[in-house]
C-alpha cells in the first residue's frame, strides 16, 4: 500500500469537508486526491507559495487551476507554513509526506515518508488547525498571476533551476516556528512591515549599512528575517523574492479587501490600521504604521496600487489597479 492511498481512503470518506495542509503541493497528486473525494464535500487546501520553491518544481501554480475547475474548493497560502496535515472529519493524518507524487510513493523514485493517523478532534490538532486557517490568506487569480509573473522573471535568470531542489527545504529556507499555536497565529496576523526604507532592503540583506540609520538598519534586518528571504541572492532575484513574500503575508490580503471597489481616504487607512492593530503597538503610531506600510505597497505593487491627491489637501487615496493574467 502507498502511503498515498492512505490520503485517497481520507479523501473519499469525506462527507463535509476534506483539509489538506502541506507546504508542497503539485497538481498531479492534487487532482488525484480530490477525484477521489465526494463531489458534495468541501475542500481546503493550505500551502505556501515561494517563488524559488516553484523554480525548483517542488510546488506549482497550476494546484490553484485543478481546484478553481473542481467548484467546491478554495486554496490558502500560509508562507510560514511547514506541518503536514490532512482531515476528514474526526479522521486525521500527521507526517512528512508533502501532497506531491513522490513525497505520496506514486513515483518510481519515491520519497521515504510518514503519515500516522490522528483524531482529527484532538485538541491540538484542532487549535492548529484554526492557527493555520485563519493566519492564512485566499489565493486569487490576481496572486496566482502576479507570482507566476516573479517565477517567470526568477527562471529568465536560469541560475535557479541549476540547484539541487531538495537544497530549498533542508538549508535556503528560513522556517519559523512556534510550540504554541496561538503565539504563531498572532504573529502572522499582526505582522507589519517595520523598515521605513523599502527601497533600501537590499543594502541591509548585503550587510551594508552605510546607507541608513542604524534603527531603519535593524528594521530592515527583522523584515528580511520576518519574510524568511533566502540566501545567496543577487538584487534582482531579492527584490523579485521579496516582493512575493510581502504581497503574500496577511496584511497585504486584507489591504485588497478593504481597498477593492473603494478609494479610501488617509483617515480611512488610518482607522484600517487601528483596527486591526490597536491604537499603539511597539511603540508605533496608527499613522506611523499605515505610513510605513502605504511605501511598502507603492514600491514592491506600484502596479496595483497608486496614490491619488483629494481636494482635502494633504489626505490620499489608495486606489487598486488590477492587473490581467
């Protein structure tokens, strides 16, 4: 038996829904896991997409294709993300095995994995559940779209798809975790961009710090480190790699979501800010925060967003402006 099959037999006894959570996930073991699940089950996929992941050919766009076709599925993107877990009501698998056919024993040079059943109605199974859930963010088209722009632009340079794929997972990337689920969940709902010189990042990445204050410096150092950028990068592959990082996290999500169909004001974002937030977080203003995240926008998305005067002076608007695929 494959341990894959033990997935398919997960998938097909779903009644509701089925939840499949795994950093890796390529559409050949996507599509044959949900045909063999119920047409009137639900599902909900949770991975992360890095751009150099998909270089490499550990993950792929095309996951959000075979879902968007089925009707009754949804995709997640959670970058921070690194368990592997999939339920079935009170049914639950936990392992290794990433959703891709070698990581699943449906190749000839399968990978040696592990998937152990669980209940799915553990206790700590269901709160990481909802930590993972809730701190990730809907893939669109607009996000398939714009990451298959910086893969695109990443496999041009053709320095990436030289390296070993397995080098992504066991050293470039940096994973972090948390023991407890409600830390790791506050963490990346309320994560913000702290540096104030988007622009500069690169310079911090190459330790030079010659062209900042020593506070925007060490901003721009745990940004880097928030975003889990990867090592060995020239600027243009970190601007490309940071820029997907950025427009992954939650935040930028729920921008869209508020901004979609609606100019909003300075004080608009500003009370976006607050509310998500609080009046005072770190030592930081709502207006100070919304300053740093409206630069971070504007220069890593210049495309989907701009700033448009207001007869009220000083205030601005932030207006998406959608891009086809």
């Amino acid at each position: 038996m494959f341990i894959g099959d033990r997935i398919l037999d997960l998938a097909r006894s779903a009644t509701e829904e089925l939840i499949l959570i795994a950093p890796f996930m390529r559409a050949s073991a996507v599509r044959r896991v949900i045909e063999a699940c119920p047409v009137s089950a639900s599902i909900t996929c949770v991975t992360r997409w890095d751009p150099l992941e998909i270089v490499h050919g550990v993950s792929d766009l095309e996951v959000w294709d075979v879902l968007q076709s089925r009707g009754r599925s949804k995709l997640l993107l959670q970058p921070r993300l690194h368990a592997k877990l999939y339920r079935s009501g009170s049914h639950s698998l936990i392992g290794s095995a990433n959703l891709t056919l070698k990581a699943l024993g449906w190749t000839q040079q399968a990978n040696l994995e592990l998937l152990m059943p669980f209940d799915g109605f553990d206790p700590t199974i269901v709160k990481f559940e909802q930590a993972v859930l809730s701190s990730s963010s809907l893939a669109t088209a607009q996000v398939r779209g714009d990451v298959q722009t910086i893969v695109d632009a990443l496999r041009r340079t053709g320095r990436w798809e030289r390296r070993v794929a397995d080098d992504i997972g066991a050293e470039n990337v940096v994973i972090r975790a948390s023991d407890n689920a409600e830390d790791f969940e506050d963490g990346v709902l309320n994560w913000y961009p702290k540096c104030a010189l988007p622009d500069r990042l690169y310079d911090a990445y190459i330790c030079n710090e010659k062209t900042m204050s020593a506070a925007n410096y060490a901003d721009a150092v745990q940004d880097i480190d928030d975003l889990g950028i990867v090592r060995h990068l020239d600027k243009h592959e970190f601007i490309l790699c940071a820029r997907a990082a950025f427009m992954l996290m939650p935040i930028v999500a729920r921008v869209d979501n508020f901004v979609t169909g609606n100019s909003r004001s300075w004080r608009e974002m500003i009370q976006f800010v607050s509310d998500i937030y609080g009046k005072d977080i770190l030592n930081n203003t709502p207006e100070a925060m919304w300053e740093n995240l409206q630069r971070w926008l504007l220069h890593f998305m210049p495309v989907r967003y701009r700033t448009i005067p207001t007869p009220r002076g000083d205030e601005f608007q932030l207006v998406p402006k959608i891009t086809k695929m």
